[in-house]
C-alpha cells in the first residue's frame, strides 16, 4: 500500500493513543478521509487531541460507537482495542479490512523491518540493537511498543533505513503482510491472558512474527526457552538460536565468560566479556546474546556489535538505579508488568529486597514469583488492584511478610523505614500499570519522584 492507494479512501482509526494518532497524522497527510473512535468521551478527551482532529477535520466518535460503520474502507486499530469489538466486526462483515498501525506502517515504509517480540527483555533488546545500529553508522529508527509509532518514522524511511521494531502480541494480532528480515522472540511466559485468554492463544499471537518470512530471511530463539523456542517447528526462515547456558553449533552464546557467535561456515565471532556488559542479571545476558544474533545476521559488522554491546547503559524503568540513601539502594523497574519480569529483576538484585508490587489484574498468577523470594526478599509492600490477590497467595504458600500501603508515596515511605543498611528498594511491580497510572513510565516517574524526596529530606 503506498500513499496514492490510501488517497479518497473512507478510514476509521480505533483509539487515541500514540499509534492511534500516528494513523490519523499519516493517514491525513497520504489524503484518506479520516474518522477516530475513542472509549474516552470529549471531556475526557485532551485538548491538543481535540485541536488535532479539529484542524484535520476529523470526524470523532467519542465514548460512542461510529454511526454508518458499512461505510468505511478500512478500519485501523490501536493495540489496546480489542479485534472483536462489536462494531469492527460489522465493518468487517461489511467489507472493511481491518488492520493495525504496524500492518499500515510496514506497507508505506520503504525501508526494512528488524522486528523483536517476547513476554520480557523487548525494550532493553530493541534499544540495545538500536545502540548497535548507532555505533555502526547505520540509518535507523527505534519504533514500535517503545514509544515511537512505527507509523510515526515510516515516511521519513528510505531503502536504505532501518525500522528496529519492537512488536507486541496486540500489534501482532492485526499484521496481514508483515515481513521483518530479521524477527526475534525472547521468551514467553503467561502474560496478558484476559486479552488472548489461554497460552495458547497468547503464543500463537506471538508466533505471527515470522509467518510471513522466506527461507532466506531469519527469525532469532531463545534456546533456553523450550515454551517459546518450540514455536521454531513452524518457521519457514533460518532459525538461529542463542543461548547462555548451552555451547551451539550455529547463534549465538556464552563461551569462556565471553559472548560469541558461530556463523554458517561455523566460524567463531568472539564480541566481549560478559563482565563488559552494564546491564545487570542473567536476563540481560540473554538480551545481549539476543541483540547481538539480530545485528549479526541482519549484516552489522562484528565490531560495531562489540562497541554497542559494551556502550549500552540500559533503558529507563528496567531495573534502573535511582541512587543510594543512607545505605540503601533503590531501583525502579515499573516495565516489569508481569511475574516473570519481576522474579528476573529481583534475582538481578545483589542484596536483601524490599519489594513494591502491584497493580492492574491481567489474570496473572503469582505463585512463581512468591516462590522465587526465598530468603532474599524480607519484606513484600503491595498496592493497587492485585494487592489482595498477591497477599493471599503469599500467605497460602507461606511467606507471611507483606502489607498493603494506599498508594506509591505510603509505599515507598514504609520502605525507607523498613530498610537497613545494605537493603535494595525495588519498585517491581509484576503487573501492568493501569489500574492506577496512564502508563508504566508515569508509574516509574512517580516511584523516582518519590524516591527524590526521600534523599531531600535525608540531607536535610
């Protein structure tokens, strides 16, 4: 789909978030006759949207159903938006294509996709490959479920760029020809299953990665992890496995405490020490491994892989060190949204924990990550939706140290008080953030803000 095909053509975009007005700024700029529908009614609506839409002439549906919905051409749905919601499924028994802001960036950018999913370590791996694409020279953008909408950067692309993507499963949900060079999957481990509602459903969403890819394109596994490397059986492209606890015959992995990859003509590329990496926890080795494998196989020279692998600081919300107070250190990993994600930040942890979790219910279940505390974590401080159902698997398993504070500010307060010298204060929340926040980011600045008044008040 290029712009002259979206020309005239009657589109509706499906929620107001960042994707969603990346579409109606593209979509009004390539000269479709936009309409928006958003659950937010007009007065919950903010006003520089409420201005957009108005200066593009853009007929919105707020907090109702559109009206005439066998009219529209196309249908572009955010991530957030459910694909069976009654309406767009009357579009699409009307004759609509419905697609996603991924899907309609991929078809009007002319460059070439590098696309990385996975339940945890997406936005560390695509901001690391981003600084590896940086280091290499190489005309890049870093799009996608970080915060940039793909469809943001995909007219400014040309052949000769890179669009280093990270992929939800409910962007995945909505491609039709969706085809990165390079695909990744991380890991998968139960997550958001009041949306795809089983296992299942939340892998087969994730496998769309790749469906689309040929024999000469390549989609990177994580070796280790059997639930989503078993997904490789169904991929046409080169599989290319990477592993920190295994020596392979062919990706990438860990020898003599170094990251190495073995190529087809099974050549040894040796990168850097695993010491050299400044991202803690064996998770992060593994998403070093993982965007070390992309860059490779996507044609980055070794070198400049070295040079990102070595130079990257991390990413903010992502076990990110907020300083010391009196003694104790505090981290802010607000992107850990599900247990898996916690359970990893808390082993990265080098000291006894405090933790802060929490938050909105995606029906997870806690009993892995009550499990992973051992003697590590002393005390558990919880707010938010899922506070009571984290308390009551606690005590049913055992591990009786927990307590539920109103809100991040008492939280963060009974964790200074409870913390010795030599304690690690970690916001980890193993829940999305939306039962109390807009966003994860919001959560973490929050927790920092917190956090800033705390050390305010110590030098006082």
């Amino acid at each position: 789909m290029k712009e002259e095909t979206i020309k005239g053509k009657k589109i509706l975009v499906v929620g107001l978030g960042k994707s969603g007005m990346a579409a109606c700024r593209v979509l009004s700029q390539c000269g479709a006759r936009v309409y928006a529908q958003d659950a937010a009614s007009r007065r919950d609506t903010g006003a520089d949207k409420l201005r957009f839409l108005q200066e593009h002439g853009i007929t919105a549906y707020l907090g109702r159903d559109p009206e005439d919905i066998g009219s529209f051409d196309m249908v572009v749905l955010s991530p957030a938006v459910p694909p069976n919601l009654p309406f767009v499924e009357q579009a699409r028994e009307a004759g609509a294509e419905i697609t996603g802001e991924l899907e309609l960036a991929y078809r009007l950018c002319p460059g070439r996709f590098v696309a990385i999913t996975g339940t945890n370590g997406k936005t560390t791996t695509t901001s690391l490959v981003g600084e590896i694409y940086k280091q290499a020279g190489l005309k890049h953008f870093v799009v996608g479920n970080i915060g940039v909408a793909a469809l943001d950067k995909a007219l400014e692309a040309d052949e000769e760029t890179t669009m280093v993507t990270e992929v939800s499963s409910f962007q995945l949900e909505t491609i039709d020809r969706f085809q990165p060079e390079v695909s990744a999957i991380l890991n998968i481990t139960p997550d958001h299953l009041n949306r795809h509602g089983t296992m299942e459903g939340y892998k087969a969403a994730k496998a769309r990665i790749f469906e689309n890819q040929t024999e000469d394109q390549y989609v990177i596994m994580n070796f280790d992890d059997k639930e989503s490397f078993a997904l490789a059986k169904s991929a046409k492209a080169i599989i290319v496995p990477f592993s920190r606890k295994e020596h392979l015959m062919f990706g990438a992995f860990v020898k003599n405490d170094r990251l190495v990859i073995r190529n087809h003509e099974e050549k040894l590329i040796d990168l850097c020490g695993v010491d050299e990496l400044k991202i803690p926890g064996t998770h992060n080795l593994e998403n070093a491994l993982a965007a070390a494998a992309i860059c490779y196989f996507a044609g980055v020279a070794p070198q400049a892989i070295r040079a990102g692998l070595i130079a990257f600081p991390g990413v903010a919300h992502r076990i990110e060190d907020c300083g010391e107070i009196d003694g104790v250190r505090y981290f802010n990993d607000s992107k850990g949204t599900n247990p898996d994600a916690a359970i990893k930040a808390v082993e990265a942890m080098d000291g006894p924990v405090i933790l802060i979790a929490g938050g909105y219910d995606k029906d997870a279940v806690f009993d892995q990550l009550v499990a992973s505390f051992g003697g590590k974590v002393r005390k558990v401080i919880l707010m938010g939706a899922t506070a009571a159902k984290i308390k009551l698997t606690a005590e049913r398993m055992g591990y009786t140290h927990t307590i539920i504070m109103k809100d991040m500010e008492d939280c963060v307060r009974e964790a200074a008080r409870l913390a010795v010298p030599g304690d690690c204060v970690l916001l980890s929340p193993a829940c999305a953030s939306w039962d109390m926040y807009d966003n994860f980011e919001q959560r973490g600045d929050h927790f920092k803000d917190c956090v800033e008044r705390l050390r305010t008040a110590w030098r006082k």
